[in-house]
C-alpha cells in the first residue's frame, strides 16, 4: 500500500469537529492582583526518580531501536506486510482526537 505525501497530510490536516463554546470569553482581562495572567507550575522530582525515570527512557529506547531493526530488514527483503485495516483504524483514530 502506498500513501502519498501530499495526500496524507491532506488528510491528517481536516479539521476535528470542535466542542461549542462553552462560554468563555477571552477577551476578560486577568485579575489584577495575578501575576499578569500567566500561571506557574513548580515541580520538584528526586534524584532517586529521575535515575528511574532515565532508565525507563533508556529501556524504551533499545526496544524502540530493535523494533526498527526488525522492520528494516523486512522491508529490505520484501517481507514487510501493512495491516491496512488496522493503517485506516488508526488513522481514523488520530483524526477523532482518540487514542
């Protein structure tokens, strides 16, 4: 199965059906008293978790790297099967905003 380039991102760049407005008006200046409208967020993490977290990424990004091995060598030997249900069910999916 062959997808153009073109095509696709015709595709992937149609519009999602958008929720109604819900009321909000934008145009409502900020709270004085605030710090300019913009909100912060502090977010301290241990080095014990970060070492986990660091792992973690490590660990994904060895699978990662094997997985595209394997799908290199299937496409260079002409094995490489496309599930093209499943292309159009994710593709559907990512459209709608689902995952």
């Amino acid at each position: 199965m062959k997808i153009e380039s073109d095509r696709l991102t015709a595709i992937l760049n149609m519009p999602k059906h958008e929720e109604p407005d819900k009321g909000v008006d934008s145009a409502v200046p900020a709270d004085p008293g605030s710090s300019g409208g913009v909100d912060r967020v502090d977010i301290s993490i241990s080095k014990g978790a970060m070492d986990k977290l660091g792992d973690l990424v490590n660990e994904m990004s060895e699978e990662r790297k094997n997985k595209i091995a394997s799908l290199k060598k299937e496409v260079e030997s002409g094995t490489y099967q496309v599930d093209s249900k499943l292309v159009a069910k994710k593709m559907l999916e990512a459209w709608r905003g689902n995952n």
